[in-house]
C-alpha cells in the first residue's frame, strides 16, 4: 500500500475514545472508517468529568462549546446514612474541582455525542461510518493489514485502532486473551436509570456506604431522572457474566438492607431498560501496539471505574496517538513508539485507585463500614481538604499534555 496517499485507518469502536482518535485523524487529513457493534449510538450512561489534562484536551480538539451545552448540574458528593442524613459532604468548590465530582461532568452519551457531532464538520469524503458492524479477523504484513468484517467482507488498512473497550475484540484477536490483560479488583459495579427520588439533594451525588458495597444515586441530564450507581465488594463469579437474573439477586441481596432509597432502587431495577453490570477489571497491556494494530482508551489501558479517569484516558490517549500518527505518517511504527513513550507516564499515574483498593474503599464489616463513616468525617473536614484533595485527586495534575 502506498505511503504517499492519504492512510487509510480503521478504528474499531464507536465510543468516546475512538470517535476522538477518528476526529483528530480526519483533521489531518487521513481516510477514517469506523466500525461500531451497536445498531446506533448509545444515549445516556454515567457521568464522567473532565480535568486537567483531558479538558485541555478537549480544549484543543475544539469541544467545550458543545460540552458546555450539556455540562450537569453537579455541585460535589453527599455521604448518607440509612435514614437519608447527610454526615460528610465533598462539595466541588471547596475541593476546586479536583474532588469526587469535577468542575466539568457531562454523560458518557452526551460527550459522544458532542464527538460525533464534530464529525459531520470534517469532509465527508474522509469518513465511512458504520453502524452493526464489527471485526471478525484481522491478518497484517510489514505493508498493511487486512480485516474481515463481520458481514463477510475483506478490506485492506494502513493502521488499525482498536478502541472498543474493556472486552475489547481487536485485542484479543491480535493481543492474546483478555485473561492476559485484564485483572479483577475484587468486585462488581452496576448503574442504570430510575426515577430520582423526590428528596434526593438536587445537584449533588448521594452516597450511601455499607458493609460490603456502595450505593450511589448521581444527578442525571433528566432532572426526573437519577443513574443508580452500587458498587459490590465480592469474590469473582464467572456464573454472573451475562446472567443478569444472578446479577440481580446479588445486588438485591447485597443492598437489600441498606436503608435510604435501597427499595426504590431495587424496584427500579427490574424494569430499568438500561441495566449495567460488570466486573470491576484493571486492564494493563504492556506494549500498546503489534506491528499495524495499536490500542487507545479502555482497549489498551483501564484503571477500572474506581479510578474515575476512564474518559480522561480516552482523550488524552487519542489526541497524542493521532498528533504522533499525523507527524510522521510515512512511519507508523516510530509514531506508535512515541505515542506509547508519551501517554505511559498519565496512564501510570490515571490507573491509582484513590485512597487504595476495594477493601479501603468498601469495608465488609458492620464495625468497619462505622470506622469508615468517621474517617470520611475526618477528610472532608476543612483542615483536612488540602491533604485530602492531593491524596484522592492530584495524581495526575502535574501531567503536561504534549504540544503539537
């Protein structure tokens, strides 16, 4: 295949990391396809945020008008007991943004949303997008690599992009299996819609913590609307994957107890049409490329939701793999090198849970849910807020995104 014409690239996924990566490759002036298993895209789904190094990011790639025009009403974290009374709060502004809820938080849909809105300004004729559509095996040489589609179809590509999540299929296809890569945390987390309880705080992210697992309720872009958010601290059951009648016992099992909204929440998820359920997962792909396949986002690097930095990843990794491909196209495996040298240091830094694991986060004891309770007391008190804000939320600040 020739250097000298436009690249023609695949980017497997059509979710927040590889519309970003397919934006910026469009813009320097590359063939894009984009293939996406879902028949359309996916509304809604949990809010993310943007800080630091992902919002300039966002910054230069020209998106903050559009996240502007969906940003969420969200002022910080209330910690709840089992009667509904406030005992802690994290509010943003006292923690300048760099607290549980950010400055910037908008829904995984609405941010992609924005994404694919800045498609349709880059020429067309760059940009074949492809809905119900997925990879179904991959063979590549020294020049090229050759991809059969799902619909049976073969086609040829300069580079291919996986960036199709967590269980993503270009990587095990080309990588190895997902056991390789992916570690389990120790638990399981779910979200889905409900219809947000009338004396839910508006503006603010409700927590409840419990022996055993977190229950959350978050505002939503509906103001009827709130996500449910539970997060299981549990040994790993290859049983539950894709059984969501057993996912939902254990999560009923789990909370049923809990106090507060449990029973609306409980309720609510029986009939939610956007019901969520997975394993609490690292991923850690040592080298981020194999010959003309390269990862981005969730695909190649996933700290696990606790992390919170999931989107941060996905638009930082973007933005530096398309700026290294764009320098020097008639190189790719030097581009691949340097974006894998460049985006390292973030991604050690993005992957630390804070405050620790799973067992620091949800205690399993009665006694130690209560100890638990006073230490959150204790680091959102005001004397405690610098120290709180630099252990919990610092880690990646001093990141400098680099300049093209």
């Amino acid at each position: 295949m020739s250097t000298t014409s436009p690249l023609r690239i695949l980017v497997s996924g059509g979710g927040i990391a590889g519309n970003a990566v397919a934006l910026q490759l469009l813009r320097h002036g590359m063939h894009v396809t984009v293939v996406e298993r879902a028949a359309v895209a996916r509304p809604g789904g949990q809010a993310v945020d943007l800080r630091g190094p992902s919002r300039e990011a966002a910054r230069r790639m020209g998106l903050m008008a559009g996240i502007a025009a969906h940003q969420l009403d969200e002022r910080g974290m209330s910690y709840i007991d089992g009667d509904g009374k406030v005992y802690a709060r994290m509010a943003m502004a006292d923690f300048d943004g760099q607290g549980a809820v950010a400055e910037i938080e908008i829904t995984r849909g609405d941010l992609n949303q924005v994404l694919l809105d800045a498609l349709t300004t880059v020429e067309t004729g760059l940009l074949d997008y492809r809905y119900g559509e997925w990879i179904e095996a991959v063979e590549q040489d020294e020049s090229g690599v050759d991809v059969t589609f799902a619909d049976g179809a073969t086609e040829r590509f300069d580079l291919v992009i996986g960036a199709d999540g967590v269980h993503s299929a270009t990587r095990r296809l080309v990588f190895g299996p997902e056991e390789r890569f992916s570690t389990n945390l120790g638990g399981y987390g779910a979200f889905f819609t409900m219809p947000k309880p009338a004396d839910v705080e508006p503006g603010w992210f409700s927590m409840r913590l419990i022996p055993g697992a977190m229950l959350g309720l978050r505002p939503d872009a509906d103001p009827a609307t709130a996500k449910a958010i539970i997060t299981l601290r549990t040994e790993t059951d290859p049983a539950l994957r894709r059984d969501g009648q057993a996912q939902r016992a254990l999560i009923s099992k789990t909370i049923g107890d809990a106090g507060w909204h449990a029973p609306a929440v409980l309720a609510a998820m029986e009939s939610t049409p956007d019901f969520y359920f997975d394993e609490i997962a690292r991923v850690d792909v040592p080298e981020l490329s194999v010959g003309r396949v390269t990862l981005v986002g969730d695909a190649g690097y996933c700290g696990s939701p606790l992390t919170g930095m999931g989107t941060a990843m996905a638009l930082v990794g973007a933005y530096v793999l398309a700026a290294e491909i764009a320098a020097t196209p008639t190189d790719l495996g030097a581009a691949q090198q340097r974006y894998q040298d460049a985006i390292t240091p973030f991604l050690d830094k993005a992957k630390e849970i804070p405050g620790g694991g799973m067992a620091m986060m949800i205690p399993k004891s009665a006694l130690m849910a209560r100890l638990a309770k006073l230490n959150v007391r204790l680091m959102m008190s005001r004397p405690m807020r610098p120290l709180t804000k630099k252990i919990f939320f610092g880690h990646t600040e001093e990141f400098a995104l680099p300049t093209y």
